[in-house]
C-alpha cells in the first residue's frame, strides 16, 4: 500500500490513498449529521466510506441517528411535546417511521439546546432523517452515476437496550444486508458495534460474512457492558480477531497527548500483530486533542501509526492530506 501510494504520488495518480477515509455520519463538519444531504456531500468530498449510525423506529425500521433519543438533533420536543418518556427524552423508538419523517433535523445541540459546534452549519436547511435503506440506495445511484466505489460503514446502536425494550435491531440490519447483498466478506462495507457480546452474535449466532470491528471507549463512558480494558489486551484483541477484521479505538487509546509531546500506547503495535485493521475515531479539523495542529495529527496517523483508515468529520480535508 506504501508503495503503491508512493507510486501513486510519483505518477501523479489522484485519489490513490493509503487511508480509508471514513466519513463520520457523512459530511458532518458542514451539514446536520447524518441527513442524505450530508451523506451527499462526503460522497462528493472523495469519502471511502459513509458511516450510518443505526436505531430502530416503532415499526422497526432502522433510521440513521447516532442517539436512541431525538432532541439534540431534531425539533420533536416541539412537534411532538407530550411524547416524552418519564425520564424527559425522545426516544426514536417511540415513534413510526411517519412520525419520524416529519421531524426536522438540526446541527447538533445539547440537552439545553446549546450548538455543540457552533461555527457549523447553523441555517434550516429542511433537513429529514433518512432510513438505512434510502442512505443504501443513495450512495449506490451515487456511486453508479459518479462511478465510484463508496462503502457502507453501519454502526448497530445500543442493542442492549433495543432487546429491553423487544427488539432485535442486529437482526433486522442484517436481513436488509442480505437483501441488499450486502453481507458479504468482499462487499465493501463494515459492520460495527460497542458491544462485543453483539459483535460475537453476529458472527456466531446468526452467521453474519460481512466484515465486522469492534469499536473500543473506555470502562467509564457505560457505552455498553464490554470491557475495553480486556479488549485492548493481548488476549482480548485475539478474541476480537477470531471474530472481527479490526478495531475502531478512540484515538487517544492510540496515543496520548502531552504537553511536550505525543506518545504511542502500543495498541496500534497489539492489534496489527493479530492481523486486525485499525480504524480510529475521530479526526475533526475544529477539535484537535490537547494543543495538537492538524498537521501533527496528519504526521501522527499517516506516518507514526500508520492506521488503516479513520473517522473523520471533514473527508474533503483528510482526503487532501492523506
Ligand atoms: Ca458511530
């Protein structure tokens, strides 16, 4: 790959990059995450892949949102005030696909509705939230209509509290791969997931082919019941690798920012010596950890470890540096 990128360089050839480019929930750097007009847009930023964060509708259909709840990206508190659970959330869950439809979708706010990027996109662009299939279908005409070979990157949200709740949101994600034919070692697409409970069953239980990556946080963050510290450890990455083609860590589980430096971890060193792909999350040109440049973090990814792809808000800038 080194060298093909070397020689890619040499002959001038564009687009031939040693990284995959994974656009994390589309363009969100500029468009409200997530909707088709962001998909859209990293389409067109060169994007290798196009994440879709999934939960499941009343009638089980699985939409694209990164959150089990509505509020920090829609305007249901508005449209739909008394749908609130006790705890005082919207919960997708709650509503039909139609209901959901006729939500608008917003640049991500807090709970008080405070921007939590405020430079971004803040106008009213009409947004809606897309169901998997309609991101499917867009990003394949795209791909036909522009010739190019853009992947799907699903991520199964919380499916620990979809089975609380009744639900099988693994299940119903893979029927529509398989109708898609999608799952499938050589499809480019990954499947990923939090819980490595889940992440086993897929491989396991209901006989997923597709290519699957664990997805690390830490202990603390209750993401879900795996535990992260296993994981990153020799034995748990052997665990993962007899399941998993690779790893999507946060990238300070890769290397740690100090004020007189940055330090690798060996976890890049770990996971590569089970054969496994390393993809970390999440490289945002507006966020940069510590007093890190979008430089050093180019150097440190391209370069010092040498990553296998990368989660980023900006595909357009992470195309053009990688
Ligand atoms: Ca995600």
């Amino acid at each position: 790959m080194r060298l093909i990128l070397l020689l890619g360089a040499l002959l001038g050839i564009p687009g031939v990059s040693a990284m995959d480019i994974i656009a994390h929930r589309g363009a969100s750097g500029y468009l409200p995450e997530h909707t088709l007009e962001s998909a859209i847009l990293a389409h067109g930023q060169g994007a290798d892949y196009i994440e879709q964060d999934l939960v499941l509708s009343k009638d089980n259909v699985p939409v694209v949102l990164h959150d089990i709840h509505l509020e920090t990206v829609t305007d249901v508190e508005q449209r739909f005030p008394e749908r609130a659970r006790d705890d005082g959330r919207f919960y997708a869950l709650d509503f039909t696909l139609a209901e959901l439809k006729t939500l608008r979708v917003h640049e991500r706010t807090d709970e008080k509705g405070v921007p939590v990027f405020p430079h971004r996109y803040q106008g009213n662009g009409l947004f809606r939230i897309a169901t998997f299939e309609e991101q499917l279908t867009l990003i394949r005409e795209l791909n036909r209509s522009r010739d190019k070979s853009v992947g799907f990157y699903p991520e199964i949200k919380s499916p620990k509290w979809h089975q609380q709740q009744g639900r099988d949101i693994s299940a119903i994600v893979l029927a529509i791969l398989r109708q898609h034919q999608l799952d499938d070692a050589n499809a480019k697409i990954f499947v990923q997931c939090f819980d490595f409970a889940e992440l086993k069953r897929w491989r396991q239980e209901l006989g997923a082919k597709v290519k699957l990556v664990q997805l690390l946080g830490e202990n603390d963050w209750q993401e879900s019941d795996s535990d992260y510290d296993y994981l990153k450890s020799e034995q748990g990455l052997a665990e993962i690798a007899s399941i998993a083609q690779g790893i999507g860590p946060w990238i300070e589980q890769l290397a740690s920012f100090h004020q007189d430096g940055i330090e690798l971890t060996g976890l890049m060193q770990r996971a590569k010596a089970k054969g496994l792909l390393v993809h970390p999350y999440t490289l945002r040109a507006d966020q940069l950890p510590g007093q890190t440049s979008w430089a050093q973090m180019i150097q440190l990814l391209a370069e010092d470890l040498a990553v296998d792809g990368v989660f980023t808000d900006f595909s357009d800038k992470a195309k053009a540096a990688f």
